[in-house]
C-alpha cells in the first residue's frame, strides 16, 4: 500500500470521527458560563444546561473535579440522585437554578448549588452530561475570595527624625498584595511576610523606617480588586482629614488620636514627651473597612499634668450592687472567670462588665485619678478607662462600644502586651515604655479633649479628642482575668488644704 492510499485512509478515518462527534453534539449540548467567584462561607451556583434530542433515555448528569470521573461531587442517574462519592462535599451539594426562569433538571438546568464554600472548593469542575446517544460536557472555574481586616498601623518612635511603621492585616485569600506610599511615592519596605493559617486564609505583615515629617500609607488588597487602606501623616504643623482629602466639615465627627513616646535622656533632670495627634475622621465610616485615614502632629508639651490637676473632682461609682463584678471602697475587679466561660469573647465580657461613675459633666474641665497597683497582687495589667454618654449599664449589646455609640476610652491592649489603644478604627497601637502604677484622667468637654496621663512618671500616655453632644459620664472596666483591683482615688480634707491651687469638685 502506497503512503498515498495511507494519507487518503487516514483522513477518511478522521472525518467519520469528526461527523460522528457532531453528530453527537447536534443532538446533545452542554453550555456552561465560566468563571464563577465567590467569597468564602457564602453559596454558589455554577450554571450548566444543556439541550436533549427527542429521545432522551439513560440520561446520566454527573459533576466531577479534575480528572476524577470516577469520585463524582454530584450524580444523578436512574432518576435518582444518588449521595456524594468526596466526602468533603457531603451535604453542601446541590442540583440549582442558572436563573429565576429556570425549569431546573427536567427542563435541562443541570446547574450545580454549592454552598459553605471553603477555600479548598478553588478550582476547575467539570459538568458531564450523557444519553444513549452520547454524551457532551462543560469546564467552569470557581474562584474563592475573602476580604480581609483594615490594615492596623503601629508607630515606634526611633529618636531623631526616624519612626517605624509597620502595617499588618490578616485574613485574605488569595494572598493579597501589601504597598507602602509616601504621598503618591512608592516605598520599599524593610520586611514584607505572609502567613497562612490552618483554615487557608492569608494574613500580611510589613514595616518600614522613614522620616518624621512624611505620610505614610499602607494599602492591602488583590491585585485586580480594591485595596484596603490606612493612614498616618506625620507632620511640624496640624492638618486636619477634611484638608488632607478635600472633604467637606459637613458630616463628618472629629477625633483626634495622641500618641506619646517619652524620651528619657541619662542625666537629665526631665522628661521629654513627644506625641503624635490623630486627626478627624468621617462617621460614616468609622467602623467601615475602606478610607480609613489618620493625620499625625508631631510636638511637645511639658507641665501638663500640673494644670489637669487644678481641676481633680472626686467621681463614684453609680452602681455598688453588679452580677459581674465586685465593687468596695471605690475598688472593682472582675468576681470569677467562671462567669466567662468563654474567655475568647471579649466584647461580651467588656459590654457585661463595664459601669460609670457619677457625677456626669456637660461642660467644663475635670480630672480624676484611678490606682492600677496593689501590694498583694501587683501592677494590673488589664483595664480601660474613659467616658461616655450611654445611661444604661450593664450593657447587653455585645460589641457596641464604639466612639459613634458614645464610647471614648483607652485600654490596654488585648492584642499586644506592650501596647496600649483606643477605641479607634482602624486600630492604632501606642507603645509602652512604662506601665503607669496611677493612671490620670483630664476631660475637658469643651475643647473635646480627654487625656490620659502616667501620674508616677508625671507624662502625657496618649490624648484624644471628640465632638460630645451629650452628657458624659466617666468609664471604668478592670478587664478580665485580673486580680489586682482598679482604684477610683479620692482627694481628701487634708489634700485640698496642702493644694490649694486644686479647684476640687465635691
């Protein structure tokens, strides 16, 4: 036989091959729509239909991944439809609807509903549908996505003209790209890592060294979608949010966040306190992921303390009776851990075991002293401390204590030993350097100023300020798991003779 008569063979062969596969798809098609994405823990469909003949016997609908034909997610057969061969999808797997007007199996929607979606669930699926007469199948891609937390920015201040920044977010998948700005300029950082959890989720982690006087911005996000950012500026000269973005006052509710780190010099007979001020922020986003920006004013301030407490007023507590606490002699402390079980739900616990004081104040500047330490127990190392405007305690609404729901205060941070924070979104950690044994606390409602102050080492710790429209009440929480009491301190007869430049409220 000639290589002629082969050539002539062959391409016969091929296009009775081809003729029948035609054959079969003119009389049976499958269509699907691809890619399909989806965010983790929420439901899916992946649409898959397909157009029968006028004989339609041995229908088979079968749903697979990879090349595991023979491990189907999903099997219809012998009008039945029969239990998941990957266990994995035992449960979460479906036949749905590809729209509204779908007739669903028997009008030919072989969709596939998956629900819970896992990380895991990622990738190719093939719908393979087949009669008698043959058969025909489709290939969609899922893909699973997660968002992750805002960015939370940490400020270490070097000495100098020098801070460290660094910018953490956990949370993603896939795993998210991290970038660092001054302005509009790209920064280069010190340290970029990724870490993935035992679920698949991606957190990030990242720092930089850069001047004093720059603005820095940390932008988390995917590559193709939007970014999550935080934003701090750190400047000579005070510049409010609305100046830095161009937005209206109209709307918008102001705080501003001071962060202090003392510089204690050999032989100096001082403390030098250095702080950088938080700027104003939209309430409309004050607990949303996206646009959250700080504005930072680097200075000093040297003898404030002294004038705080010319305005010292003793406060009480309103309530002596509580289910959660216990509370004598102005002291508090949390009863038992055995009333939080569970001790990861710490939103329950602050809401539960938080309580005001008394007398409230609407205008005027006021000051007032809580002990941390005790020679039994030692220096407490859980608390929070501040005002608000809410009435009722104890709270129920878990998780409410935001500044927008009348709740300004600074605690010890219970993500970072070394740190402290305020109630602020995104988060903002302070550092450390020395634990105050006396914590002071100066209001004054009318410049929307609260200040925290170490009374031993006799610095500013950190300063906020707000716009209060209501009465506000100072705040006490001895926080969780910690035997040593918070103190409220009272200034006494006595006191009030040997400081008579102190302007004491009864």
């Amino acid at each position: 036989m000639g290589l002629q008569m082969i050539y002539t063979l062959l391409v016969a062969v091929l296009c009775t091959s081809l003729s029948s596969a035609a054959s079969v798809s003119g009389s049976l098609g499958v269509s699907v729509r691809s890619p399909v994405s989806v965010h983790r823990s929420h439901t899916s469909t992946l649409p898959c239909w397909f157009n029968l003949p006028q004989s339609a016997e041995g229908l088979e609908v079968r749903w697979y991944r990879g090349d595991h034909f023979d491990i189907p997610i999903l099997l219809y057969r012998a009008d039945k439809i029969g239990a998941s061969k990957d266990a994995s999808y035992e449960g979460r797997v479906s036949f749905g609807l590809k729209d509204a007007a779908s007739g669903g199996l028997k009008a030919g929607d072989a969709s596939l509903k998956l629900m819970n979606v896992t990380i895991d669930d990622a990738g190719d699926y093939t719908c393979y549908v087949s009669i008698d007469q043959g058969y025909d199948r489709g290939a969609i891609s899922l893909s699973v996505k997660e968002t992750g937390t805002s960015p939370s920015l940490s400020v270490m201040w070097n000495g100098g003209n020098q801070v460290n920044v660094s910018c953490e977010s956990a949370g993603w998948y896939p795993q998210p790209q991290l970038r660092w700005l001054d302005k509009k300029q790209a920064l280069t950082p010190k340290d970029l890592n990724y870490h993935k959890d035992s679920s698949g989720l991606v957190s990030v982690h990242s720092w930089l060294l850069g001047s004093g006087s720059s603005e820095f911005s940390c932008l988390v996000g995917p590559s193709d979608g939007e970014e999550k950012v935080a934003r701090v500026h750190l400047g000579n000269s005070f510049q409010t949010a609305e100046q830095a973005s161009g937005s209206s006052v109209a709307g918008w509710v102001a705080f501003t966040l001071l962060l202090l780190v003392m510089l204690a010099f050999l032989g100096w007979l001082y403390t030098k306190n250095k702080a950088l001020f938080f700027g104003k922020k939209d309430k409309a986003q004050n607990d949303q992921a996206d646009g959250n920006s700080l504005t930072a004013l680097l200075l000093n301030k040297a003898d404030v303390l002294a004038e705080a407490t010319k305005y010292y007023v003793n406060v009480t507590l309103e309530q002596l009776e509580h289910p959660y606490l216990t509370i004598k002699d102005r002291k508090l402390r949390d009863k038992s851990k055995d009333f939080f079980p569970d001790s990861e739900n710490l939103s329950s616990q602050l809401c539960l075991t938080t309580v005001k004081g008394t007398p409230g104040f609407s205008s005027g500047k006021h000051y007032w002293e809580v002990s941390l330490w005790n020679e039994v127990t030692g220096l407490k190392q859980s608390w929070w401390l501040g005002v608000t405007s809410a009435t009722s305690f104890p709270l129920q609404n878990n998780g409410a204590l935001t500044q927008s729901n009348g709740f300004w205060f600074l605690s010890s941070s219970p993500d970072r030993a070394n740190s402290f924070q305020f109630n602020t979104n995104p988060k903002v950690f302070l550092p450390v350097l020395s634990r105050p044994k006396t914590v002071g606390v100066y209001l004054d409602y009318d410049s929307g100023e609260l200040s925290f102050y170490n009374v031993d080492d006799k610095g500013v710790i950190a300063s906020l300020t707000a716009t209060f429209t209501r009465e506000v009440f100072p705040l006490f929480n001895p926080g969780r798991d910690d035997k040593t009491p918070m103190e409220i301190i009272h200034i006494t007869v006595q006191d009030k003779c040997n400081e008579t430049d102190r302007q004491v409220v009864e």
